[in-house]
C-alpha cells in the first residue's frame, strides 16, 4: 500500500484485520513525516518489535502464520484501555494456567511471541502486556484447559479479571482480550496572588509539587499567564513552576486518592498563608472529578515609620476607656517668708550713769560718779564697774581685768551680728 501526497507530521499505523491463519498484530505505532533540505524521511516507534521494519521511506510490517495441525492449536491474548485518562504506557500483569481436564496441572513448555521477543511459558506463568500488546503462545496440544487472570490492573476498572477456554483444533487461533476503562480522574490547581504596588505583582514566586510515587509520570496541564493566555502542554508529576500575581496552572488527569505536596520557596520580603492558614506547603489526596485548589497569597512586609515623621501613616493608638491616671501630686508648701528680725527692746535706762567703752569719765576728777556702767558702741550695757578714783584703796587689777572681759564680750558680740546678718 502506498500513501502519496502526505503532509509533514505524525501518523498512527495500525493492522485492524488480519488474514485467516496469521498472527494479527493490534499495536498502534506512531510515524513521522520528517522534511529534509532536498527530501523526506520517515521514522516509526516500534517499541522493539522486530516484525516492523523500515527501510528509507519503506515500512514492513510482518504476521506470522500459524501452521495448521490436527493436535495443537494457538492462544493469542491482546490488551486494550480505553477511556478519557487511558495512559498507552501503562502496564498490566497476566498470569496463565495451563491444565489437563481432571484439573492436573500440564508441565510442559511452549514457545511464545511478545512484541517481536520470542520465549517459552508454561503452567503459571507470567507476562506483561501494555495497551495495543499482545502475546501468542503456541502448539498448546488440544484439549488443555487454560486460565488467564490480570493480576494487576492498576487504578483501571477490568471488565473481566479471569477468561478461560479449552484449545481445540478449530479454530486454529484462539483469541482473548482483556479491556479495561478508565476511572474518574481529578485535577489539582495552584493559584497566587500577590498583595502590594506593582512591581510585587509582576513578581514571579517559584513553587514545587510532587503527584505521586512516580515523579517521571506526566501530566497535562493548563497554564494561565498574566496576560490572560491559556497555554497547553505535559509536565512531569515532579517539576517547578514560577507563578505571578494573578496566575495559575491546573495539572489534570490525576487519579483518585492519588496524594501531592506543593510547596512555595522562602522569600523573606513577604508573609505566605495557603488556603487562607500561615504557611508555605500544602498536602493533601484528589478524591473529586474537581480536584483540588491550592492558593498561594503573599504580602509585602512594610515596616512603617516612627512616630515623629510628619506623614506617619500609622493611626494612634485607641484611648483607654478607663485609663489607670495616678493620683496627683500634691503641691509642695511654700517656703515661709523670713522672719523678721525683731527690734530692739527699749532698755530702760540705768541709774547708773552709762559710758561708752572708749569715753569713760576721769576717776580723778572730783565730779565723776563712784559707779559706771560701760557700753558698747550701739550703747549696749557690757556691764557696771567701780570707777577707782585715787587715793581709793580698790585695785587697779581688777579695773584692768574688768576692762578686758569687756572688751572680750564686745568682739563676741559683733561676731554674732555679723553672722546672724
């Protein structure tokens, strides 16, 4: 068969019907067109099949006959997934029993065919199959009874775990396909929002997430940009994604009860809440066609101004209803005004004549009284003394003595003035 006139690009190959006697071979494989300078070249994914063949532009695809006998027969078991989420690169295990009719086991070994390989299986036996796979065992002599079961059918839905069958000579190929569906799957998303001036939300946070236990599966997605464009692609169930203000992706095709992690890196300059809780990491399992929605938020920190800048922008502090006001403090008293010092009293006068100490009268005149009294120069008495006139028998020691006690108490006293001054 030859296709003319082919665009650039990729094509899917795939028998759908095969002659009676032959080996069908229900893989699909992708093919490219690949322009070159002067020509065209071909490629085609065999997976390892050897019964495709491509040589330049040319490609082969070889059935093996099935030789007829009248003791033996063919078992060809195919595998198919369908369903929105079907994943071609998904495996599934199969074992096989092979046994006589009483139920004894058959201990005999037979050739087989899988994807090119060839091998030899026997009773309970295993194999692996992905969507589009098959395996032909062959000469199973007639009348052996055989149990196929899928043993791991990972999170699809089987339509039948277990076929059985007894070979016979007619026909010649017996076939069997096991089919599984697709479950429901979920979707997990990861917005950000940025609260700040502009630069801040033009600003691109990163982020971490990891689906699974198969950090290699891929995943579509849906990302959304700033500028509102929708792009489309795969990512790896374990990758990085810088978001924006605004931003978001959506990682689809995400089996239930299949868990995630996702994580936002520190930066310093800003708070983190997740789902509205202070953090920056979210866990949690996709239960729900839905999904899950992980929002990341980020606020600028700002430290505000202090107190004594004109344009503070931080309000006062409320006033306190019932502020605890200590008592006041009671005035201190006045200082008393000086005291005045008194006058001085009237002395009445003596009847003793009184002298000053520097103007005391002659003793010797006849005219002078026999008793004095000495004072100082403010008149202040110091004291009466005999005048000793001459011829008296009193002593003159005394008058000395008495005149020098007199003096005495004057320089005592104006010391006193002074200091009281």
């Amino acid at each position: 068969m030859i296709f003319e006139r082919l665009k650039f690009g990729k094509y899917k190959l795939k028998e759908i019907k095969t002659l009676d006697g032959y080996i069908p071979d229900t893989k699909e494989y992708n093919v490219t067109i690949i322009k070159l300078k002067d020509n065209y070249e071909i490629d085609i994914e065999t997976d390892g099949n050897t019964d495709i063949r491509k040589d330049k532009n040319k490609i082969t695809v070889i059935n093996r006959q099935i030789v007829p006998s009248t003791t033996s027969a063919t078992l060809f078991v195919n595998k198919r997934v369908e369903g929105k989420w079907a994943d071609k690169n998904d495996i599934f295990k199969f074992k096989v029993e092979f046994k006589y009719k009483d139920g004894t086991p058959f201990d005999g070994m037979f050739d087989y065919y899988l994807n090119g390989i060839t091998g030899k299986i026997g009773n309970n036996g295993e194999f692996e199959l992905k969507d589009g796979d098959n395996i032909t065992i062959k000469e199973i002599p007639t009348e052996i009874n055989y149990i196929l079961t899928e043993t791991d059918y990972k999170d699809y839905i089987p339509y039948e775990k277990v076929k059985s069958g007894t070979i016979t000579t007619k026909p010649q190929l017996h076939r069997v396909e096991f089919v599984n569906r697709t479950t429901t799957h979920g979707q997990l998303k990861i917005e950000k929002e940025v609260s700040g001036s502009v630069d801040d939300k033009s600003k691109k946070f990163k982020f971490r997430f990891n689906i699974g236990n198969d950090p290699d599966k891929n995943y579509t997605y849906e990302y959304k940009g700033s500028d509102g464009e929708i792009i489309k692609g795969y990512i790896k169930a374990k990758d990085t994604i810088d978001l924006s203000d605004g931003e978001y992706i959506i990682l689809k095709g995400i089996k239930f009860n299949t868990t995630y992690e996702v994580s936002e890196d520190v930066d310093n300059n800003y708070t983190t809440t997740v789902n509205g809780k202070d953090g920056r990491e979210e866990k949690g399992t996709v239960v729900t066609e839905e999904g899950d929605i992980v929002k990341f938020v980020n606020t600028r920190i700002v430290t505000p101004p202090g107190p004594n800048t004109p344009d503070d922008p931080t309000p006062p502090k409320p006033t306190d209803p019932t502020p605890n006001t200590p008592p006041d403090r009671p005035d201190r008293p006045e200082k008393p005004d000086k005291l005045d010092r008194p006058e001085k009293p009237n002395l009445p006068t003596p009847s003793i004549p009184s002298y000053p100490i520097d103007d005391t009268p002659n003793p010797n005149d006849p005219n002078s009284p026999d008793n004095i009294v000495v004072s100082d120069e403010d008149g202040v008495p110091l004291g009466d003394s005999k005048l000793v006139k001459t011829g008296n028998e009193f002593p003159q020691g005394t008058l000395i003595m008495t005149s020098i006690l007199s003096l005495f108490g004057l320089i005592i006293l104006r010391r006193y003035r002074k200091n009281d001054r």
